[in-house]
C-alpha cells in the first residue's frame, strides 16, 4: 500500500518532469527505498497515482535489475564481477562471502539479515575488488576487509561477534 | 556556437560525434521546447572516469549544462545518473540546491534574462541506457529499449522533441572551452580529437585510477609512465583500451595514439578511455567468457541478433572456457558474430561481436589450446 505521505513524495517527482510517464522509474525506486521492495499491491497503486495502465508500471520494474520485486535481506551485498574486478580476483572474494555467509547467488541469510549477488561494473574497477552494501560502496576489498564488515554489521545487530 | 565548432570538441561518451555538429543540428530544429539531457549513466565496465566529476567538481558539470543550454536555446535539462552511484545522486541534488540559491539556475539566471531548470533522474540499473535512444525511453518511463534511427534524438528525442544528449566528460569540457577560446583548446592534444581525455586505467598496473591527459597520448605511456606500469613484476599480456565493448589489443600493438582517429587504425577503437591491463596470469578465454556474460545479461533484448547472439556466444565461450569445447567450436564463434556485426539495433551487439572477434584475432591459440587440451594452459 501506498498511504498519503509517500503519495505526495511521488507527485513531488512527477513535477519535475515534462510528462507523468517520467515518474515511473523515479517512484519505483522511492518505493523501494522505503519499504525494500516493490510488492505487486504497491505496482496497482503507483498506477493509479501516474494514472497509467499496471501493466506498464510492470514492465518498467521487470526490466531494471536495480528494483527487486521480491523482498531482500536487510543488508544487501553486491560484489562486482566484472573483467575487472575478476582480473583481481572477485570471483574467489565472491565465494569468500558466500561461504562465510552461507548463501549462494541470490540467497538470503535465515535471520534475514544479508543477501548475496554478483553484479555487473559498479564504476570502481580502478579500486577493484568492489561490492556495495545496500547503497555504500566498498572498495580496494581483500578477504580480511569483507570479513571485517560483515562483522560489523552482525555486532551492530546482535550486540556479539559470531 | 561558433566557439564550441572551433574547440574541435568531441563526444567523450565513446563513438566521438563532434559535439558541435550535433548542437548545430539541435538548434536548426524550429520545435520548442529542446531538451538538454546529460548521460551520467556511466555503465562501460571499466570505466570510472565521470563518478570523480560527479562526487568531487559537480559543479563544474552543471556550468557547462547552462552554457549549453544557453547556447541551445533549451530550458530544461535533466541529468541521467545511473542507479548504482547512490552518493553522486545525493552530491548533485544538494549542488543543484545550491546553484538555485545562487541564481545560477532558474527562470532569470544571474538577471541576464536565460531561463534553465536542472534536475537529476536516477536510473535503476540498466547498461543499455548509455546508449543515446535508450536512455530517452527510460526518462520516459519505460524500459531502457533503443528506438530505430533515424528521426535522431536531435529532431525527435524525449518527450518528442530536440534532445541533446551529452557525456558528462563533453559537457564539463564546455566551461573551459569558453574560458579559454575555442582556438587555444584546439591546440591541446592531438589535431582531429583536441582536448583533454579523462583516461581510467584499472587492471595489472602499479597505480590504477584516472588520468587527465591530453587527447593522443601514447597508450604505452599511459601504462608505463602514468599508470606505473605492470604490478608485481608481470609481463604485459593484453590491453582493452576503451572499456570492455572494444577490441583487445596485444602487447605488442599498444604503440598507438589514444584518439578517436588513431585507434580504429591500430584495431580497436578509443571508447570511452578506459584501459583495461592485463598480465601474463590472465586467460583470455576466460576474459571473453566474462565480457560476454555481462553482454548477455545487458542485451536488452529488443533485436533478436543481440539477444540470441550474445546468449549463444556465452554458451560457446562457456564451454571452451570449462575445457568442454569441440572441434570447430572457434568458427562457430567467427560465425556468430560475424552474423551479428552491424545487424543489431545498437552498438551493444557490435561491441559483443567485436570483442570476440578481437579475442579470436589475438589469441586464436589459446581458444585452440582450451579445446584440444581441455583445460587452460594457465591452469586457471
């Protein structure tokens, strides 16, 4: 459901284009950021709101690779694998997290607390390795530097090393 | 105008249209109102030359969008950033903010009587809306899918309108073009590509990151004297020098000129400027491998060359990759993408084919080594 204050949000981003169409993918990505994904209730809504058919609304959030329409983990890890990160080494960084963690490609950790995938170039193939957690960049990565942060997140979330 | 003509000023997106041929075509369009759209959608992999414009100077990319604007007679400009640069996004929308207050952006800039508004639109994680016609669909609001050419975006773009659309790189170039004249910053850097280049170097070097140099440095220098040459003690093996959609080029060919004249000549093309280096550890297989699974997954499969291409390059390259290969498997591969080249709605295709086709060209014998031996001679 969308309620009255993300409505208003959503008409705030349509003002800034010339037609409403434009607000598609704008409002798609607000509503992510919200409430961490897009459900298909909040896709009926938007459509009512940018009075369009769902179906288009559909279409736009099937097609980017950024919007999720199923729930994710609190923490969302992306490690790039891409030709240059992989010339140093992300895909064994990539197995590194995933055997720590204990999840596989598009896996999500049973308390709900991270999910794992391999992405395409985030823009930091000069600090390579590189991953992002939810919408922090991490870069010049090494075994020990990722092992480091997924610590910290589990302390700040458990009060306790693992 | 005359000025931005002069400057010899070309797109730093990648296929170097001279920016202001492009302009001039805008502007004879009679239609009101022209759009202005700045492509920050900066996907290339390699590629990390706009993310320090962006986060560090954003200020100097939205004097050269007025200046533009200006020159244009457009009044709305929009900047397309990609998804994943989440801080940028937070970083221009508080420069914009303040440019506002200043009066540098508005319906009465500074009392001079130009009107331009500035906003920033985020995309969501698609490769394929660095390309000019895609990236006006998604603004649109639908899916980043290239549209057929022509009209050009210059006639009918977004919102069916005149629509300029230019690198980040281009438009930051602009504040210096008119601060020094279009003559002086015709004499920067080499004579049919002028001006500075932002060069990323990434890979098997001693000090990776970006350059600004001038248009037409040597690609050796880059590497060895800019970059600090090959990291722990390797032996230049291969060089990508454009981002991942341009030929590879072998170490011995790297005496070149990096411009968009002198690197089609030497096999390959200038790109974007992203230099991606590589040592003697790295299989070349596996490095086509990987560019052709991020092709396939980018494909936005619009045109069935590209969608079908792509896929089954990856599933080809896969195989030879795992030591699975068979006979006439490197023909296959010359086949498909010689099927793909120039038949694709947009230059995602080509680039995918011609990365192969590079990789075969160079290193045919390792493609022949991984299906006769079944494994890689690196034991990688």
């Amino acid at each position: 459901m969308i309620d009255e204050n993300m409505r208003q949000t959503i008409e705030g981003l349509i003002k800034k284009f010339p037609c409403r169409d434009s607000a598609v993918v704008p409002s798609l990505s607000y509503i992510q950021k919200v409430k961490g994904h897009i459900s298909e209730n909040d896709m009926e809504d938007l459509a009512i709101i940018l009075q369009f058919p769902e179906a288009r609304i559909f279409s736009a959030a099937s097609f980017y690779s950024m919007l999720k329409l199923m729930p994710k983990a609190r923490y969302h890890i992306q490690v790039c694998t891409n030709v240059s990160c992989s010339l140093v080494e992300t895909e064994t960084l990539f197995d590194h997290i995933s055997g720590k963690l204990g999840i596989g490609e598009g896996e999500i950790t049973p308390d709900g607390l991270f999910s794992l995938e391999s992405v395409e170039c985030l823009g930091s193939c000069g600090y390579a390795p590189a991953m992002m957690v939810n919408s922090e960049h991490y870069e010049n990565l090494n075994f020990k530097k990722a092992d480091e942060i997924i610590e910290l997140i589990i302390k700040e979330f458990t009060g306790k090393y693992p | 105008m005359e000025e931005i003509k002069r400057s010899g000023l070309r797109g730093r997106g990648g296929a170097g249209f001279p920016t202001g041929m492009k302009w001039s075509f805008a502007k004879a369009d009679p239609k009101f109102p022209k759009y202005l759209l700045c492509n920050a959608d900066e996907g290339e992999p390699g590629t990390f030359k706009d993310r320090p414009i962006l986060e560090k100077n954003p200020h100097l990319l939205i004097e050269g969008m007025v200046i533009s604007g200006y020159v244009l007679g457009s009044e709305y400009g929009y900047i397309y950033l990609r998804g994943e640069y989440p801080a940028a996004a937070d970083i221009l929308n508080a420069a914009i903010k303040q440019a506002y207050e200043a009066n540098y952006l508005g319906d009465n800039i500074n009392g001079k009587g130009v009107k331009f508004h500035l906003a920033v639109h985020q995309g969501a994680g698609a490769y394929i809306c660095g390309e000019e016609t895609a990236l006006i669909e998604s603004i649109e609001g639908k899916k980043g899918q290239p549209r057929n050419k022509p009209p050009f975006p210059v006639n009918v773009g977004a919102w069916s309108m005149p629509t300029i659309v230019n690198n980040v790189e281009t438009l930051s170039n602009l504040p210096y073009i008119i601060e020094i004249g279009g003559e002086a910053y015709s004499n920067i850097g080499s004579k049919e590509c002028p001006g500075p280049k932002l060069f990323c170097v990434s890979g098997h070097v001693k000090k990776p990151g970006v350059y600004e140099l001038p248009m037409g440095t040597n690609l050796k220098d880059i590497i060895y004297i800019h970059a600090g040459g090959i990291r722990d003690g390797g032996k230049l093996k291969a060089v990508i020098p454009g981002g991942i959609s341009t030929p590879v080029l072998p170490a011995d060919a790297i005496d070149c000129a990096m411009d968009f004249v002198a690197m089609p000549k030497a096999g390959s093309m200038l790109g974007s400027g992203a230099v991606i280096v590589m040592d003697d550890s790295v299989c070349m297989v596996r490095v086509a491998y990987r560019a052709l699974k991020f092709f396939e997954h980018e494909s936005c499969g619009k045109c069935v060359p590209c969608r079908e291409g792509t896929d089954w390059l990856r599933k080809v390259l896969a195989r030879v990759e795992k030591g699975k290969g068979k006979d006439g498997d490197i023909e296959l591969l010359s086949d498909i993408a010689e099927i793909m080249m120039g038949r694709t709605f947009c230059p995602l295709g080509d680039g995918a084919a011609g990365v192969v086709m590079g990789m075969i060209k160079h290193f045919k014998n390792e493609f022949e080594e991984h299906i006769k031996n079944g494994r890689c001679a690196l034991s990688c």
